[in-house]
C-alpha cells in the first residue's frame, strides 16, 4: 500500500494529513467536493495508526459471521437510504481495541452489541465523523470487494447529505513498510502450531494464515511478499499462508509493527515456539513438552477471542 508522493513508510513518527497526501501546494481536502464548498477541515492522524486501522477494517468486511463496516439500513419508500453508518464489531472479550480506536480517531461510540453473543462495537452514524472515515478510506483501500462496498457506501452517504464527494481511484497494494498488514491480521489472521510423527522424530509445523473472500489478486499478492501460497479453499474464499521454513518475514515484519488486539498475546505464544525450533535441530524431550504447553495455550486463548 502507498501513498503519494512519499514512495514507501517505515515506523514513522512524524504525524501526516488524513486521506491520501496531496501534492506540494495542493489543499488536503480538495478532493471531497460539494456543491456548497470545496475544501474540508482535515485531522491529523499518526501513520502508523492510520494504515493499521485501515487493514483493520478491510479485514473485518466481508469475512463470515462478522457483519459489514459499511452498514446501510432504514430504506424508506422509493428506494433512499434514512440511515448510514461505520461500524466495527468486535469480541467483548477484546472490546479494548475498540476503545483505543474511538480515541485515535476522536469521535465515534462504543457500547454492548450483543451480551449473548458476547460483543461490544465501534459506531460511527453522524455527518461529520463519516466523513472524516471517508477521507481516511477514500483512495487507500487495497480490497477489490472492500472498494465496491465502500463505493455503494459512498454513493449513499451523498444522496443522504446531499454532497458530491468523488470516489478516489486507485490500485494500492499491501506493503511490508506499512502497518496495514498488522490491522489485517488483528482483524483475520491466524497463527497455528501442530507436531507430527515423521520418520525423523516428532516434526513442529508453524503457519501464519490469513483467510478472505474474494480479492484473490490480493492475497496472492500477499503470498508473494510473504514467501507463502494461496489455495482456493471453498467458492470464492482464499487462504494465504505461510509455512515453518518462510516465517523469517513474517517475523521481522512484527517486530516492527506490533498486532494491537488480544490476538498478540497469541502470537507472543507461537513466537517462543518459533524460536525454541529454530534453535536446535533435534527438540529435546523437554523441549516438546514446552511447545505442547504453548499450544494448548493458542487453542485456549483462540476460545476467549
């Protein structure tokens, strides 16, 4: 993923303008146009949280049992839209990160979804906090399905407030010098560990998976930069993974841009289960009674998320 006209971001901490960046001399806001006024008040927004947020929600679209965060409800005779929202759900169990986003971004509410299904979400439905999402996802979403949602989104939020903001072309691609990989896995990606017998002894496989429907040329992009492979794994869903022996990426990866949600606590465990493979060829009894344990503590924490 990229920006103009800086060409790739590291762990920046310099804060930048929300939305694409203009051009040298050119305003921030220029690009959101209505027949009232032309230029918008911009909001700053550190890089890092920026691009994290925006895979964060890419990641939360379309997956299943995890409804859409461009929600359009309300349809009033005659087809118009009365209600628009941005919503994020998310476990109650790790209904922090929820928290941590309203206060990123300054506005939005957080409250109880559901208390029997356990889940607590991030709402954001007046006029001015959606368009500052919209300036924030405007022209930086990598999914082809994420783009289409938010166009139909888009569409909506003008005929309701009766404004021209324009759809923002682009073909942005995922990159390891952003965050957006980071939110993505908070928002789908899975680590796992199994042992197996082989002829050579007990065998631990590690993987770093990530699971979505549609946007094949991304996942496959994915694979790519991560030395993975991505199967077709039912109608229309990808998994792209990344196996034992090509984790080095994927690990230098999240040392720099750490995962926010409970879901680092699952990674810290498959961490030191990386770790206590790569350092010896043969695991000792002892060994694998350690990695057993970290395991039955992946599949236990997987439960509470």
């Amino acid at each position: 993923m990229r920006e103009h006209p800086c060409k790739s971001f590291g762990p920046l901490k310099r804060d930048f303008l929300l939305g694409k960046i203009q051009n040298e001399g050119q305003s921030a806001g220029n690009y959101l146009k209505s027949s009232s006024e032309t230029i918008r008040e911009a909001f700053i927004l550190d890089n890092i949280f920026k691009y994290w947020f925006i895979g964060f929600i890419e990641g939360k679209g379309e997956r299943k049992k995890i409804p859409f965060c461009f929600s359009l409800g309300c349809i009033r005779s005659g087809g118009q839209y009365e209600l628009l929202e941005f919503k994020i759900t998310q476990s109650s169990a790790d209904a922090k990160i929820l928290f941590f986003i309203k206060k990123k971004l300054g506005f939005g509410t957080v409250r109880v979804q559901d208390k029997k299904n356990k889940t607590h979400c991030f709402k954001v439905n007046n006029k001015n906090g959606l368009e500052k999402i919209i300036s924030l996802l405007n022209g930086n979403l990598c999914l082809e399905s994420r783009k289409e949602e938010f166009k139909l989104w888009l569409s909506a939020y003008n005929k309701i407030y009766k404004q021209e903001i324009l759809y923002i072309e682009n073909s942005s691609k995922p990159s390891l010098t952003t965050s957006w990989l980071s939110g993505f896995t908070d928002a789908i990606g899975c680590f796992t560990c199994s042992i197996v017998d082989s002829k050579h002894g007990n065998l631990v496989k590690l993987k770093y998976i990530l699971s979505q429907r549609g946007s094949f040329e991304t996942m496959n992009h994915l694979a790519k930069i991560l030395g993975g492979k991505t199967h077709l794994i039912e109608s229309n869903e990808y998994r792209t993974a990344v196996n034992t022996t090509k984790l080095s990426k994927v690990i230098r990866y999240f040392k720099i841009y750490p995962l926010k949600t409970n879901k680092s606590i699952i990674y810290n465990n498959w961490y030191k289960i990386y770790k206590l493979v790569f350092k010896k060829k043969h695991l000792t009894d002892k060994e694998l009674n350690t990695i057993k344990r970290h395991i039955n503590n992946l599949t236990r924490l997987y439960k509470q998320i």
